[in-house]
C-alpha cells in the first residue's frame, strides 16, 4: 500500500498535468473564437465544419473535465476537492522538505482553499448545467429550445477561465507547500492554434495570388 506522503504527491502531480491539459485547451479556444471577430475569420471560412467542430469539441471536453475537477462527491475521488480533503486528513503525517510551511497550519490553509473554491459557487452551478443538460446528457428542455440555455445559463469564456485560473493557483501554491516546487503552470505549446491559422492564412493569400491563379486557368496547378 502507498504511504500517504507518496500518494498525495502522486495525487497533486497528476492534477497539476490535467490542470495545464486545460489551460492549452482553453487557450486554443480563446484564441480560434477571438479568429471569429477579426481578419483571421477569413481562414475559418475556408473550412468552417472543421473550425466549427474543434471549437465544439474544446469546449465540451473543458467543461466535463472542469466539473469532474471541482466535484465533491464521494464517487468523485480524483477530483480537486476530494485532494484539498485528503491533505487536510492527512495533516499530522505530511512532511513539507525545504518549505517554511508547519504541517500543523496545513488544515487552515486547506479551509482557505475549499473557501475560495465555495466562492465559485456560482460559477460552478452555471457549469453545472452545461455538463448535465448538454455535454454529458441530452435534455428535451434544451434539444427543443437551444437558446434557452443562454438565458437559464450563459456560456462564457470568462467563467471557464475563471474556474481553470483558479484551480491553477491552488495547485500552484500546494506545489510549492508539499513538494517545494515553484512551477509556471502554463501550457507547453500555447501558440499552435495561431501557428495553424496562420499558416492556413498564408497558404490562401498565396493560392490567391495573381501567379498562382493563372497556373490554374491555364491547366498547370489543380488545387
């Protein structure tokens, strides 16, 4: 059996990964619904199924991990909230190498955190019925009038970044607590999306281009 010392670290590392998985996530999002808004819209154009589905894809599959992240339940045993739990039961027997943190402050810094968590509340509710009536099951209300999710529940990019910015921080602090690591929680390849369009982009002004346009009437070039 694993000691508790070895599981919490275990525990904290593979959250910290699904944490960053759904920061470079949110990240292309932002960045392909941003395109929507300005000259870059003009890529998305040239395959809209294949913009529009990633986009899709993205956001169900931030919003289900995001609510498996924060849930509290008692089958919800690799979540955020069941870890903040696991190190506050576990207070007397952690050893913190290298930090200035006594083990006996830990439950108080745990209360902080679950606070700030409760705080979201909110946001979490509003999460909550994406992931239930749309995401993760189908809901007759919703499937009928689409629209009435907007007003019952309005998406936003602003609430999923909140909620990963948030569980980025405390992972980010328990870090450096436990394991005395001070890390820079950011995705490991953030420009990929804008590294995609653009490229797309340069291939279209170049298929565009006055040369390349007469190969092609003249029988030359088949694109």
């Amino acid at each position: 059996m694993q000691n508790p010392q070895k599981q919490i670290e275990s525990f904290l590392t593979r959250l910290t990964y699904q944490v960053i998985d759904l920061a470079s996530k949110l990240e292309m999002l932002e960045y392909l619904q941003g395109c929507i808004h300005n000259e870059r819209v003009e890529v998305l154009n040239a395959t809209p199924a294949f913009f529009r589905n990633t986009m899709d894809a993205l956001q169900g599959d931030i919003i289900i991990k995001l609510h498996k992240l924060y849930a509290g339940g008692k089958h919800a045993k690799r979540s955020l909230i069941n870890f903040l739990r696991l190190v506050g039961q576990q207070e007397p027997t952690l050893t913190l190498p290298g930090t200035e943190l006594n083990p006996s402050h830990v439950p108080l810094l745990i209360d902080r955190h679950l606070a700030r968590v409760e705080a979201a509340r909110p946001v979490l509710d509003r999460l909550a019925v994406h992931r239930d009536k749309v995401w993760a099951h189908d809901d007759k209300k919703y499937s009928d009038e689409p629209f009435k999710l907007h007003e019952d529940a309005p998406p936003s990019l602003k609430d999923l970044r909140e909620l990963v910015a948030l569980a980025q921080d405390i992972l980010l602090q328990l870090n450096g607590n436990i394991r005395n690591i001070h890390m820079v929680m950011q995705p490991p390849q953030p420009d990929d999306a804008s590294r995609l369009v653009g490229m797309l982009g340069r291939y279209l002004r170049w298929a565009k281009s006055a040369v390349v346009q007469e190969l092609i009437h003249s029988g030359q070039l088949d694109l």
